[in-house]
C-alpha cells in the first residue's frame, strides 16, 4: 500500500481527500503545517506528498526543497488555489513531478497519484530522470518561448527563431540556444535547423500541457 502525505492547513479539505484517497487504497497521512510536515516525513517516510503552496508557517516551495533535501525519492505534487507560470517552472526545479490547481476532480487527482507513482518507480528501475540542469535551463522565459515555438514549428533556422521570439541580437539568441543544446533539449541537424531532441519534445509537450490545463 502506497504512503501518501497531504500538506494542507485547510482542516476540510484534507479530511475529504483523505477519507476519498483511503477508499481507493492509499494509506494517508495529514500535516497541517510546514513543520508538522518535516517531522511526518521522516517518521513515516511516504512515497509521496501532496504539497499546498500556502501554509501558515513557510512557503510551500520551501518546504518541497527540504523534502528532496531529506528524501529525494519521495515524489511531491504541488496543489494550489493560485497558479502561476513562475510557481510551476520553480516547482519543477526544485523536483516537483506535477502541479494542480484546486479545485480538483477526485478522479483525476487519484490517476495522477497512481500514475506518479508508477512513473518514479519506473524511472528508479531505468536510473532515469529529468536532469536539475534541464529544469533550471527551462526556468528562463526566453527559452520557453524558444522551445514551446520549435515544438510548434518543428525544425527551424537561426533566423526564423530570432523573428519569431522577436529577438535582435544574434549573441543572446545563440547563447540561449547553446543552453539549451547543452543540456540536450535543442539541436542542429546537419542543414543548420535547430529542433527539439525525442526527450526535449517531452519535457516541453509536458509543461505545455501543465500550463493549458492551468489556464495561465
């Protein structure tokens, strides 16, 4: 059976989804504070924490840096009233696997659990996971912008990039893109069009999704 954390002040809604994820077999632990949290975390070590951005006594993307700190396997789901592009990029730094808005169907919410978990125990039995280098690299709006275009556009020059993201000065675009080309996300093909790499596409077809579902 599956551990599961909900780190939320609000008494109702956790009493809710608690009773809800129980029936669907989970075993659910309740913290109402950022504190209370760290203490749960590491008494009872879930496999996953369902993370509230606003918490009494610390920002919630505090505190997820302390979960990954003391225990980088568990998985942790950011939930929210207040979305922001910010807040998600951010999130997916600091290791965060998926981020909802409230308020959330039930239905949904209990898929993304179960798929989450499969997907981490996947990733440990493959040794594979989205690189901290390539999360930081999408934390810049510019190269965003960059990759969410040739996700679009497919392969394209130097030239149709830079009129694109209406940039002006060669250096930043190229600078932007070698980044990117670092970290495995963009590359050149032998006629000189840059393009999503088959793992890039996915990074970005998945934050791309996250930022539609959100509606901001």
């Amino acid at each position: 059976m599956n551990t599961i954390m909900i780190v939320d002040d609000e008494k109702d809604t956790t009493i809710l989804l608690k009773k809800a994820l129980c029936r669907q077999g989970f075993s659910v632990i309740i913290a109402e504070s950022a504190t209370d949290s760290i203490n749960k975390l590491t008494e009872s070590k879930p496999e996953l924490v369902l993370l509230d951005l606003v918490l009494p006594d610390m920002n919630g993307l505090m505190v997820l840096e302390e979960i990954k700190r003391l225990s980088p396997e568990t998985e942790v789901i950011i939930i929210t009233a207040f979305p922001s592009i910010s807040h998600v990029v951010e999130a997916m730094k600091l290791g965060a696997s998926d981020f909802l808005v409230k308020p959330f169907n039930l239905d949904e919410l209990v898929n993304i659990l179960r798929k989450t978990l499969e997907e981490a125990r996947l990733h440990r039995n493959a040794g594979t996971k989205v690189s901290q280098e390539v999360l930081k690299a999408l934390s810049n709006p510019i190269r965003r912008r960059i990759v969410i275009y040739l996700l679009n556009a497919g392969a394209r020059r130097f030239s149709e990039i830079a009129k694109s993201i209406d940039i002006d000065d060669p250096s930043k675009l190229s600078f932007h893109l070698r980044v990117l080309s670092d970290t495995g996300i963009v590359r050149k093909n032998n006629e000189n069009l840059y393009l999503l790499t088959v793992e890039g596409a996915a990074i970005v077809e998945k934050l791309v999704y996250k930022l539609k579902t959100m509606r901001i």
